[in-house]
C-alpha cells in the first residue's frame, strides 16, 4: 500500500509542534508540572571532556532500556527511535545483520555495515577495510548509545559517514543482579541474565543472553548467543584500567534471501525458492578482547592507550547456480571466512587557557590489523546441493592502517567556541593468492591508500539555553574487500584500480534547551562525494564495482528530546533528504552483464535512501507502576537500483507497549512488559537489497506481532 507523504509523515511534524506547544504552554502556566532537567552529558564520540550541548556537532545519545519499551533488546535498531538522519533497518535475517545508513552513507550495503564506524567502549567493531557489523553488540550491559553525525565523524578515519558508539554501563555500588526473559511471535524466545556491581577496587557488568527465532519468513531460523563482560579496576593515583571482554556465537541463521516484485506480491513470508534449493545459511564466532589504560597527569594532562585483539569466523552458503560454479575462475559458493583482527590507540589530552579563553587539545595516533583467510568451495558436490565441495578459492586478505589525529577545543571568548581537527590515514591492502592452476594464475597484489581530512567548526552561545554552529570538514572512503573481489574485465586479480571515495561535508546547526528537561536540536546539511562507489558489472555470480563521479546528499533534520512533564517524555526525530547521483554513468543490473549497457542519468536517486523519514515515542509513566508507550515510524519510497526502474513503497508503522513494575520486597523488583507492533498489520517492505543482480531487491516486514517480557531485579 503506497501512502502519500503528505500524510505518511504528518503525525510526526504534528506531534512535534504540539509537543513544542505543550512545553510553552506548561512555561506560561501559573502552576506548571516540574519535570525533571536533562543530565548534562559528557560524552565520548567527540573525545572531549565537553557536554554534547557545547560541542559544536551533531550529537544524540540513547539511554538503553530495553525492557521500558517492551521490546527484547536484540536489535541496535529497537534503541534509535526519535534519532534522526540514521536509519536501522530490521532485515528479519540474522544472516545479513541490520541495515544501517546515517545521512544515506551506508544505504547501499548488501550485508553488514559499511560507510560508518562502530565502536563498543571504544574498541571498534570495524576493520580496516571499512567492513563492520553490530551482530556483537550486547543491550543487557549497555547503558547507553552515542551516534555521531556530519564533518567531525571524519576524525574516526576511513568510511566514517557517521559513528555509531554503545557503552557499557559501569558496575553499581550494591551489586545488583537482572533476570529477564522474553517470549512473542514468529516462535521468538530471549533469556538473559546481567549482574553488576563493586568489590573493592573493581566494579563489574557481566551479562549474558540466548536468542531463539523461527522467524517471520520461511527459511529464516535463526540461534544467537551474546555475552559481554567489562571491568574497571581503579589503580589510585589518577590511574585506572578497563577491561573488556564479549563473544558471539550464532551456530545458525538461515538466509531466506530476498524477494523479486511478482513473488512478494504473491507471497511475502515465502523464502526465495532458490533459498530452499541451496539450503542458504550462515554460522559465526567472534571472540574479543580489549584493555583501556588511562592516567592523570597532573591536573592539566591525560593519556588514554587502548590495546584489543580478536577472532570472527564465518560459513556461508550462498545460492550460486551450478552451471555458474563451473566457471574455472568462479570461486565457489561456499564462504569460509577466519579473520583475526586488532590493533592499539594512544592519545593525550592537555587543558589550558589561551588569551583568558579555556583550550583542550588531543593529540593521538591509532593502528589497526585484519588478517582474512578466505577459502571458496562449491556448493554442491555430485547431485547434492547445500554442501561443501570442491576447493575454489584460497587466499589471505590483508589490511593494516597506521593513522594520526589531533583536536583542538578552543572557548576563546564568552559566547564563542572553535573547535578544529584533522586525521592522517594509510590504508594498506594485501591479498596473497594460494590458489593457483593453469585455468586460475596468481591473483595476489596490494593497493595503498592515503588521505588528510581537516575539519572545522565554530560554535556561537547567545545566552545559556541556545546554540548556534557551523561547520566543515573532508572524508574519504577506501574499497572493502567487497568491492575489490573482483575485476570488471574478467581477468584474474582484485579490483586495486578503484580509487577511495573523497567527500566534502558541511553543517549549519541550532540547539535549544527549550526547558530545563526539553532540548530541540536541528541542522541542514551537505556532502558532496567525488569516486563513488557503484556496481560496474554482473556476470557468472560476481559483481564488479566502479568509481563513477560525483554524488551529493543534503537535507535537514531536527530532534526533540525531553520530558513534557513530570511523568511524560518524548524523543522524537525528523529527516527530509535528497540523495542524487551527480554524474552520469554506465552499469549493469541483469546477470550475466560483462559491459556495462544501461546509463544512469546525472540527477537519478541514490538507491536505498529515502527522501524523508521520522520516529517518534512518546511514553508515560515512572520506574515503578504503570508505563505506557507509543512508537511512530514513517519511512519514504526508496528506489532499489540506480536507474530507480522499481522502487519500494513508503509505510508508516504505529507500536504500544505498556508495562508494570513493582516490589516483591524491599530489594527484589519484578518488571512485567507487553508489546504490539505493526498494530495495523501493514503489509510493508521493511528493507532492500541495493542492486541485486537477480532483481531480488524486497525484503517484507513481518506482520502485527507481539512480544511479552518480564525482569527480575533483586
């Protein structure tokens, strides 16, 4: 059902002026409700010691309650609602992981996440070569999420279109101890556990969880386990070190694959046949460790070295047609994926005052490693599909960065603030061939990639509760070993002729804390991209990718963010963007495609990203009680390829949850949550696969679910 986007989006800029309208309204009021003032939020995305209203950046930070909202705590996409410019599509497939994109950076990513950086208490969750996935982060420990926008994400390097941060909450002072256990549709069952807590000098946050799913669709089981574990030893003396511990074990998760126009037409909770056929799955471990040493030097200077080190393994099985696999130069379809990864980051910060005005300076440097060994086999072997079989690929994939940083935050006078930065990058790809017959030489090669990316920002304070802001910076992008698989002239070797992606990025902002407890947050915003990325060829299961000139993606979003009144809170967030390619230029959509044949014309849409998208929830009610909550989300028309030939339609989703918490005894708190969402039952397509060479590009949402949860806190 295609609903316009007059009234598609409507609700959410109406909820937004009438909530504005409330909070003036309690203003004038001559007895109004005292709700309580926001926290003042220092927080890490930016490596300062600076609340989030000072610094003159796009900055939101999510406070994680899983349970609060009636949802279980499996997705990074449950804890978004009412941030705006980043969208965190659901796929209902384990085996891809989420869709996320910040400002359409990351909407043309098939699987995992590209075009952002991810972090988990400052470790990262992305290699070098740009790839990161958020299958590992765990909600039962975390406490909150920082998302980081615009010129200043470049600061984090390579493919930073935005930063996404989760930080794990330190250990109480009395050690406290959380059961939960979640049960709803599609056959979905969630347990966890977590307890936190101090003893002596150590404070601790341990948890754990198992999630089990049949899934909305056919095909789309799924088996995931999460543990996290961080502990703060406090060494006196201004000296501390954080330790850091988690592991993902999805044994299965089935990949239903995505669905052409006329099969989801006829039935969008079917699997892909050839899903069926070729028995599509995916089993991943990731085991990660990491130590955070930080130290007072005085009362003007501190250093923070980070160390971590880790180990993801994958086994995919994908639906390749057997007649393809025979190819001699096809390299099978099976994934045997073993990367060991890791790296360090020191940085110091020094305080002063320059000419009366207060300055924080960081200077740091960061390197990191990935270590890919890549093994291809058929999937099949004689009559027999779905197995291993013959040997097709075996090679080691390589990355290391070497990278240095420095900011500077300067208060130079009372109602202005500059805030200037840049990064050095060296990007350095490897790939050593051990698969070598007569029909498939010697593929091995290297690339190196360097880039300088400055940024600027000035910050203008009028009064105590506005701020105004400007700000500029450089990115660049490098190819992962996604794009550079292959090369679009059918020889043997990795694409090492793509260039990076170079971007130009600009934001103008304004924050208002409307009230104590209410804060309005809006900005435009413009990046101009040279070298983008995009599909050149398709031919025998192998898609080739191309640098293809200019595009640019601008638009607006705004943020309210606050209590209304005393037992009334609202987070809500509104995007309108306009993403186009700005160049002209040749690709291939069917397979097999050898020569690029169809032209994008310059001004066509990038595929994946909507013009406009909002969220809001609006919730009443205190910890203990009752609670009510209702959830708005409108999402826009996407095309699904670059020549914008078919398109997803937009849908608008409404979700409730109510809650009761109360005590058993004085220490001993039970939680108890009821959920619905899609309360209308729309039939929707929930996210899309960005240029599938087999048109396979629609991938439903589920129907009216429900999901029921209960915590236990003693």
């Amino acid at each position: 059902m295609v609903i316009p986007a007059s009234f598609r989006f409507a609700p959410v800029i109406g909820c937004l002026l009438a909530c504005c309208s409330t909070a003036e309204a309690q203003q004038s009021s001559s007895q109004p409700e005292v709700a309580p003032a926001l926290p003042v939020l220092k927080v890490n995305a930016t490596r300062l010691d600076v609340p989030a209203f000072d610094v003159p950046a796009a900055v939101s930070v999510v406070k994680i309650s899983p349970n609060s909202t009636g949802t279980p705590g499996v997705n990074l996409s449950e804890s978004l609602v009412g941030v705006p410019s980043i969208l965190a599509r659901d796929r209902q497939n384990y085996a891809q992981d989420e869709q996320i994109s910040i400002r359409g950076f990351g909407a043309r990513a098939t699987f995992g996440v590209r075009s952002i950086r991810l972090y988990v208490d400052g470790i990262p969750a992305t290699l070098p070569d740009g790839q990161g996935q958020v299958s590992h982060f765990n909600f039962d420990s975390a406490d909150r999420v920082e998302i980081l926008r615009g010129p200043f994400s470049v600061l984090y390097g390579n493919a930073a279109g935005g930063v996404v941060q989760v930080w794990s909450a330190d250990g109480t002072p009395q050690p406290q101890t959380t059961l939960g256990v979640n049960a709803g549709s599609n056959d979905s069952f969630r347990y966890s556990a977590d307890t936190r807590g101090t003893i002596g000098p150590v404070d601790y946050n341990v948890a754990g969880s198992e999630f089990l799913s049949g899934g909305y669709r056919e095909h789309s089981r799924v088996h995931r386990e999460s543990d996290n574990a961080k502990f703060g030893i406090d060494l006196a003396d201004g000296k501390k070190i954080t330790l850091v511990f988690n592991r993902l074990y999805q044994p299965i998760s089935q990949d239903e694959l995505g669905l052409t126009r006329p099969q989801l037409d006829a039935d969008p909770r079917q699997a892909n046949p050839a899903a069926i056929q070729f028995n599509t799955r995916k089993s991943i471990e990731q085991n990660q460790g990491g130590a955070i040493y930080e130290q007072s030097l005085g009362e003007d200077d501190h250093v923070r070295v980070m160390l971590y080190d880790g180990q993801r393994s994958i086994l995919q099985f994908q639906a390749i047609p057997v007649a393809v696999q025979r190819n001699p130069l096809q390299s099978g379809a099976v994934v045997d994926l073993d990367t060991q990864f890791g790296g360090a980051d020191a940085r110091w910060t020094h305080d002063g005052e320059l000419f009366a005005g207060r300055y924080e300076f960081v200077l740091g440097a960061s390197g990191d490693y990935q270590r890919q060994h890549r093994l291809g086999y058929t999937n099949f072997a004689g009559d027999v599909l779905g197995i291993i079989g013959a040997l097709r690929r075996n090679e080691n994939d390589n990355v290391t960065s070497a990278d240095q940083y420095a900011q500077w935050y300067w208060h130079f006078a009372d109602a202005w603030v500059l805030l200037f930065g840049a990064r050095h990058d060296d990007v350095r790809f490897a790939e050593h061939d051990f698969y070598i017959t007569p029909q498939n030489p010697n593929d091995s090669g290297g690339v190196n990639y360097t880039a300088t990316t400055p940024v600027l920002g000035l910050q203008f304070r009028p009064n105590s509760t506005t701020r105004v802001y400007v700000s500029a910076g450089k990115g660049f992008e490098t190819p992962s070993y996604n794009e550079l698989g292959y090369r679009s002239d059918g020889l043997p070797g990795l694409a090492f002729n793509l260039r990076p992606a170079l971007s130009r990025n600009y934001e103008v902002g304004f924050k208002w804390q409307i009230t104590p407890a209410l804060e309005w947050d809006t900005d435009v915003f413009r990046s101009d991209t040279h070298n983008e990325l995009a599909i050149d060829t398709n031919e025998n299961g192998r898609s080739t990718y191309q640098n293809v000139g200019d595009t640019r993606r601008q638009g607006l979003e705004s943020s309210l963010t606050g209590a209304l009144a005393d037992e009334w809170h609202i987070t809500a967030g509104f995007t309108h963007m306009q993403a186009r390619f700005r160049s002209a230029f040749l690709t291939c959509f069917s397979t097999p495609c050898p020569i690029p044949n169809i032209r994008i014309p310059a001004g066509t849409r990038i595929p994946g990203v909507p013009d406009d998208f909002g969220s809001l929830r609006l919730q009443h009610g205190k910890d203990l009680g009752w609670r009510e909550g209702i959830d708005f989300t409108g999402i826009g028309s996407v095309t699904v390829n670059d020549n914008a030939t078919q398109q997803a339609a937009g849908y608008s989703l409404i979700g409730l949850d109510a809650g009761y918490a109360f005590r058993i005894t004085g220490r001993t708190l039970l939680d108890l949550s009821a959920r619905i969402d899609n309360v209308a039952n729309r039939r929707y397509i929930g996210s899309v696969i960005v240029n599938d060479s087999n048109g396979r590009y629609f991938e439903p949402g589920p129907d009216r679910t429900y999901m029921f949860g209960a915590r236990l806190v003693f």
